[in-house]
C-alpha cells in the first residue's frame, strides 16, 4: 500500500507461517518490519525502530507480555514482564500531576535493587490488602501501620519515624511482646553512642535488669529481688548500695524483719522501734549514766550492765549513789558523750547523763 508521503508505504505479507506488517520506501527495496503474527504460536511481536529486534511482544501460549524482551518469563505463568540492559523502568502519570519523565511515580529493578520513586514533592506509598488501608509511607520517611497518618501517638497502630522513633499502641493488650527461645541471655539491650549502657536479660526463668555489674534479679521461685551481676550472670552479696549520702530514698515501708549490719544516723526520727516502751526494750532510748573508768566516744557500744538508769539513781552527797538501782541488759550504743569514772567506787560523774540506745 501506498501512500502519497515519500518513502511511508505499508507492506502486509505472509512469509514462513507468519503475518508481517512492515513499512517500506517508494522503490519498494527497503523494507522495516513493525509487527509480526504467528498464524501457529499466536504470538505478536512488535519491533523496534530498524525493525530488527522485537521489543514488544505478546506470548499467546504463557499468556505472558513482554516490554524490551521477546523471550518474556513470569514465575507461574501469565503476567508482564519489562527487561532492559541495565535498568527497567515502569512510569505511571496521571492528570494531576503531569505527564512529564519527572511527574508521577516509578518502579525499577536495578541491578539487585528494587525502587519505588515518587517524583513529586508530596505523596504517600498506600497499601491496601483487604480493601482497607493497612500501611503507609509518607513522603517525609515516617512509616504507619494500621494507622492513616501520624506520627500520632495515641492512635492504635504502629509508628516508625524518620527520626529513629518506634511508638507502638495497643487498645487492651501488651504493646511490646519480646520472646527469646533456647538460652538464656539478652532479651533487650540498650546502648548510648553504640556502648551499651543496659539490658533486659533472662535467667533461669527469671528477668535480670542492670548494667555491667550492677542489677536486679526478680525471682518468684523465693519471692526476692537480688543485687546482681549482669555480665558475670551471679547474685553480688553485699556489694550494691541502694542510693548514696548524695541520692538518697525517701521513706521505706517494711512489714517484716529488717537485718542490717549497722545503722547510720542519730536515730531521732526513729518511731516504733522496740517491743515496748520499757527502758530495757532492744530499740528503746534512755538516759543513762556509764559506770566505767575513762571516757565513751559516740557511737561505741557498753554491756548494760555498766549503765544505770538516769532515773532511778540516788544521791550521797555531791556524787551519785548507785547502790540499789536496777541496771539493764543486753548491748547499747551510746548516741551522746559521756562523762568518766575517777576510779573510786561510788564517786562523782563530771557530766551529766547521757542518750544510749539498746541494739541487742
């Protein structure tokens, strides 16, 4: 067929089982092939510019379309398939945005990587299995998951933030389920700078809470907390203080046996303490006078039986006559100073009484 143009006439021809549509010049000794039909297979090929290679072609019997390939392979048959040299392209636009190569979105295999590019300013990769939004990607990198927009951190859903957040929110459930199968080690561990600085461990049944040497073991087998060893994975006996002179706890609430080794303090906001109010109570205070040679420093302790009861003394004279009082047992601490004893029985005390605590 030909037309009045010079050199845009249409050929059609049958050749070797196939019907070809080709272009042809007006000697009609050139010949460009454009599409080609195989009358046996049904596949159509639609060729490149010198009508050489098809690059467009339709596998009638795979029910396959191939874009830059006439060999098209989809895995389970059926679908499209673009192949380049060295990177293939699939460009969608639409009217709003614009027809031009920098408008709307595209997908790419190159090499061993997949993009998806969206070429405007503004947009959001949505996914929607189901018929119903499940996933989001704005166009500032924040990823959403059950959730429409965000980072919204009282909607149920999933955050993940540009900026490195993770915010997970749960209506009525756990929001962080974290599960370590087969050993016993790290559950969660934290780190500033890439030096870890904590973790949440599991041992033997139990969570382990801490920093290098220095953690807490929750045991329900015994009903405890115990000072621990994080790395060294064993409890530290007397060896974690709880606060410090500079950091201390407020108040402690107890309702069983306190044991310590020693008490630090002047034991004036001390309330309760002893089985009774009875001078000789271990826990009361009283004032007493100590019945020993020299003098007492704060702090150190006497056997009751060098101390007599300020109240119940006597006096001869100008010295105090303990003949007859009744002395207390067990050990006290002595929480003021003391006088001295001269060394002659039943003499003077060059000060008055002082403050004794009994501690056993």
């Amino acid at each position: 067929m030909e037309s009045d143009a010079t050199d845009l006439n249409t050929r059609l021809i049958n050749s070797s089982g196939a019907f070809v549509v080709q272009t042809s010049n007006d000697g009609q000794n050139i010949h460009t092939t454009r599409v080609k039909i195989d009358h046996s297979t049904g596949d159509i090929s639609f060729y490149e510019a010198t009508g050489t290679t098809p690059k467009f072609f339709w596998d009638a019997s795979a029910e396959v379309l191939g874009l830059g390939t006439s060999t098209p392979n989809v895995f389970a048959n059926t679908g499209m398939h673009i192949h380049d040299g060295t990177t293939s392209r699939l460009h969608m636009t639409n009217g709003t945005t614009g027809s031009a190569s920098t408008d709307g979105w595209e997908m790419q295999a190159f090499e061993d990587d997949f993009y998806i590019l969206g070429r405007e300013t503004a947009g959001d990769i949505i996914m929607y299995p189901g018929n119903s939004e499940a996933m989001r990607i704005d166009a500032s990198g924040n990823v959403m998951v059950g959730k429409t927009n965000g980072p919204n951190y009282n909607a149920v859903g999933v955050d993940l933030t540009a900026a490195g957040e993770g915010q997970f929110t749960v209506s009525g459930g756990a929001t962080l389920q974290l599960n370590r199968q087969s050993t016993d080690g790290d559950i969660a561990v934290f780190r500033k700078d890439g030096t870890t600085v904590g973790s949440i461990r599991s041992g033997g049944n139990a969570i382990q809470i801490g920093t290098a040497n220095t953690g807490l073991y929750f045991s329900d087998n015994i009903d405890s907390i115990s000072p621990y060893d994080i790395l060294g994975g064993t409890v530290r006996d007397n060896a974690i203080d709880l606060g410090y002179s500079g950091g201390r706890f407020k108040d402690g609430h107890f309702s069983g046996t306190v044991t310590a080794t020693d008490f630090v303090g002047d034991g004036s906001a001390l309330t309760g303490v002893g089985g009774s109010t009875s001078y000789d109570a271990v826990g009361s205070y009283s004032l007493m006078y100590w019945a020993g040679a020299g003098s007492r420093a704060p702090g150190t302790t006497v056997a009751g039986s060098s101390l007599y009861p300020a109240s119940t003394y006597t006096y001869n004279g100008q010295s105090p006559d303990y003949r007859g009082a009744g002395r207390p047992s067990g050990t006290w601490r002595m929480m003021g100073n003391t006088g001295y004893y001269n060394g002659i029985a039943y003499s003077r005390i060059d000060f008055n009484s002082s403050l004794f605590v009994r501690i056993s």
